[in-house]
C-alpha cells in the first residue's frame, strides 16, 4: 500500500516537474521577445534575458543551450505558418506537371519571409556562426527547405523536364544558397537591389535547369515587389 501511495506521489511530481518546465520555458520566450523588440537582438545577451524572466542561468541553458536555439524556437510558429502556405500553394500535385515553376514561386516565398523575418533571421545566422559547432544549414527549417525544392528537382527529372543525371542533393543547396539568409541581406542592404531584381535572377538560374526554355506563370514574370 505504502509502495503504490509512493508510485502515485512520484508521478504526481514529475507531472508538476513537467509544467514548471513548460512554464520556465514560455516565460524565457515572452521575456526574450519582450527584449528584442526594444533593442537590437544581437545586443541582448542570455544573461540579461534569465535575469529579466527571473530564473538562473542554469535554467536557460538547460531549455535552450545558445541563443541561437531560442530564436529558432521563437521563429518556429512563423516558419510553421511558412511551411502551411507552402504545402498549400506549391504542392504536390501541382509538382507533378511544373516542377520548375514551383521552385521559382517557392524560393520567392522564402524571399517574403526572410523580408518578413529578417532581424530574427539575422541574428540566428550570427548565432549560429559564432557557435562554431551545428552550422545554420544544419537547422531543422533550412533542412526542411532543401527537402522541398529536393523534390521538385526530382520531379523535374521524372516529368522529362530536366535531365535525368541532375543532382538534386547538390542543386536543392545550391538553389536555397541564392537566396539564403546571409547572401540575400547583403544583396537587399548592402548592393541595394530590389527584391524583384533578385526574384527574376532566380528565374533565369532556374532556365539553366530545363531542357527547354522554363514557361513562368505569367503574373510572376517582372512582377513588383
């Protein structure tokens, strides 16, 4: 008797144990964001934002062990969001027949969202280059990105409308490298192009990839950004 009131005592605490965590977890979060948006991200550091939610150093790192881990925690619903519309609008049906067209709509999708993200996105690069360990294309959204445009690639070979020795692994990162979060900053702030100008550079790269002359959706042709 004694054995199971203990067994159920035991449960009763780790259940507790559980929603501390969630609840230490959420309050990081808040804390975190309530920050960044007062000063520049990369100028907050994790000591400030433990000290700010009220919790020891050692509770943040035991949820999130670098900073870069908590911006892609707080960036995880808007890239879920991303990746909803995604698979709505560029999905596989649609790959079936134009494979190529969508790799061109789904990288201008990314460029919307990088636009939309872009401090965040920013500082989770720098943080992860300062970590010197998982790279930033290791993170589970850049990942799921190459699956994706994998994808079409492949359906572009089965379709008949690229060539059937194209390397999707390689194409599928060199395509997200165009347009990813680094590379995309410095051609939107620093060169000061427009955000169409590098939208139909894509396009012309993705002409590189078909047989033929690739058929862009004719709204998406010099569209304004």
């Amino acid at each position: 008797m004694n054995h199971r009131r203990e067994k159920v005592t035991e449960q009763k605490q780790k259940r507790e144990e559980r929603r501390d965590a969630l609840e230490n977890r959420q309050q990081l979060l808040q804390t975190a964001e309530a920050l960044f948006s007062k000063r520049d991200i990369e100028a907050v550091t994790m000591t400030e934002i433990a000290k700010a939610a009220g919790v020891g150093q050692g509770t943040l790192y035991r949820h999130f062990a670098h900073k870069g881990e908590l911006l892609e925690a707080l960036l995880s619903p808007h890239f879920e969001r991303f990746q909803e519309e995604a698979i709505a609008n560029f999905g596989y049906e649609q790959a079936a027949t134009q494979p190529l067209q969508l790799i061109y709509l789904f990288l201008i999708h990314f460029a919307h969202f990088i636009e939309e993200h872009t401090a965040y996105l920013q500082a989770l690069y720098r943080a992860y280059q300062a970590q010197g360990g998982r790279s930033f294309y290791q993170c589970a959204g850049h990942q799921w990105n190459k699956e994706r445009v994998k994808y079409y690639l492949q359906n572009a070979v089965g379709v008949g409308a690229s060539s059937a020795d194209l390397d999707s692994d390689y194409l599928a990162e060199s395509l997200l490298a165009v347009i990813q979060v680094d590379l995309y900053l410095y051609q939107r702030h620093t060169l000061d192009w427009s955000e169409e100008r590098i939208v139909n550079g894509l396009a012309q790269l993705l002409e590189g990839l078909a047989k033929h002359s690739l058929h862009l959706p004719e709204q998406m042709v010099g569209r304004k950004m």
